[in-house]
C-alpha cells in the first residue's frame, strides 16, 4: 500500500537524510578560508621561489636549499604568524597564476601592472626601480632617445616591463622579443642584439655574472622609475596584505629591506657603492 505524503511523513523521511544545510556551511568555510584565516591555522606560509632569479633568490644545486634576498624577507613574514615555509618553484609569470590557483600566498618582485592588477593584488612597494639598459662596446647611451635608433637592435624579454618600454621609448629601433631574460641576455652577449633593457637591480646582476656585458647605463628623458610589490591573492578579507603593509613599512623604516637587498646583492659581487640613487628600499 502506498504511504500519502503528508507533511508528518515528509519531516520523517527529512530527519533521516544528511544534515545538509550544516555540510554545505562547513564545506564552504573550509574550502573558502581566506589567506590570513589558512595560515593562522595551519602555520604554513606557501611562497613562490623563482630559480635563477637573484638577487632575490638562490638554488644551491648541492642541496637544493634556497636562499636570498626574497628568502630572508619570507622567513621574516612567517615569523609573525610563527608559521613554517613552503617552497613552490615557479617563474614570474606563472606565480601570477599560482596565486590565482591558490597553489602560493605569496609572490616577490612583481610589477604592480594594471594587467595584473585585473588578477591579483598588490602590497606597498617593496622598492622602487629605474630603468635602462646594457649595450654592446662603444656604444654608451644616456637616454632613451640614444638607442631609439632603426640601426640598433633592442632586445627584452616578452612580457615583462622591459618589453613594455622598449616599445614605448624606442619604437624606431629593430625590438627583439626573447622568451625570457636568459635568452635576451644571450642575444646581447652574442652580438645578434645592440642594446638589452634590463632595470637597475636585474642590469646589475647580469654584469655581476657576465662582467664583459657592463657597465650599466640608466636612462633618461625621461627617468623610468617603477615600484616592485609583493604579490597576493584578490579575496574579501583584507588582513592578509594589512600585515604585509605593516611588516613592509616597518621594515623599511628601520632599513631592514636595505640589508636584506644589500645582502642578496652582495652573493653577486654587486657593491653598495654600484647602486644608482635612484633605486630605493
């Protein structure tokens, strides 16, 4: 015989099922935790470290240990939350999309585009950066409009802030677009490129590598300036990049990014008397 459906009947058949108003709270709370929320409780703190990419970090190729001015400064950041790190190897690129991904907390050294902007925030600058370029002997500009020439070839790496102001400032010369830094820098040190548009810190650590590539020529008219930021997850709560900016403007004030950044150059060979005025910490 058929049982009706009466409203007693229904509540019964209800009191049997999952408690799923409570599953579906629990779930999202678990799955939608915020940054701030993760690593209070999980004191981890997950950073994206970039070979090759010093000053800011090192690979020992012996032990696979990182170190760096990048390192120094996560390790300090972790502090606050008495949290342990975790490395995610990645390239400056990619670490965009691993914040996105929720694969990292936190990305160093990256430009505060709008682009990116679009995907994820931003913290205070970590320093601001000059620009300019390494050029082939004899050639030894002072401005952009010195290498804004058809005769010279431009090289940069594709995507990046070099990218952007070789097309921006030097528009008549022949723009040789690279896939990243390394193959740029090959093309200037091969010949089949004049002129290589590094910013100042990157400029530095290239001749501190291949000292037949310098000097280091900052260029002006005008004097390109751009602040590098640490890079985190869009999310409604905001306490994560509030601690950021505090741990940042801390920091500096009392010129511990200074010695951190002094330190990682000086892995290079890069004295503190090589750095132009214009670069701040």
């Amino acid at each position: 015989m058929n049982t009706p459906f009466t409203r007693r009947t229904l509540a019964a058949a209800a009191a049997l099922l999952p408690a799923a108003g409570l599953f579906t709270t629990a779930s999202a709370e678990t799955s939608g935790d915020s940054t701030f929320v993760r690593i209070t409780r999980s004191k981890v703190l997950r950073i994206a470290v970039l070979p090759g990419e010093a000053p800011y970090f090192f690979k020992d190729i012996v032990t696979g240990g990182w170190s760096g001015a990048a390192i120094e400064m996560a390790r300090s950041i972790a502090h606050v939350w008495d949290a342990k790190l975790e490395y995610v190897e990645s390239t400056y690129g990619n670490s965009v999309l691993d914040l996105q991904s929720d694969k990292v907390d936190l990305a160093f050294a990256l430009n505060p585009t709008p682009e990116r902007a679009l995907s994820i925030g931003f913290t205070h600058p970590l320093i601001v950066h000059p620009y300019g370029c390494l050029a082939k002997g004899g050639l030894a500009p002072k401005t952009w409009s010195d290498i804004n020439r058809p005769e010279l070839r431009v090289a940069f790496d594709i995507g990046s802030l070099h990218d952007t102001c070789a097309h921006r400032f030097t528009p008549k010369a022949q723009l040789l677009g690279f896939p990243n830094r390394d193959s740029a820098t090959l093309a200037l040190q091969s010949g089949r490129a004049d002129v290589l548009i590094q910013a100042a810190l990157l400029g530095l650590a290239t001749i501190a590598r291949n000292p037949s590539l310098g000097p280091y020529h900052l260029l002006t008219g005008p004097l390109v300036a751009l602040p590098t930021s640490l890079g985190v997850r869009r999310e409604a709560d905001t306490r994560f990049v509030e601690v950021l900016n505090a741990w940042l403007d801390f920091n500096r004030g009392i010129g511990q990014i200074r010695e951190w950044m002094l330190n990682g150059l000086e892995k290079l060979g890069v004295r503190p008397d090589d750095l132009s005025p214009e670069i701040t910490f």
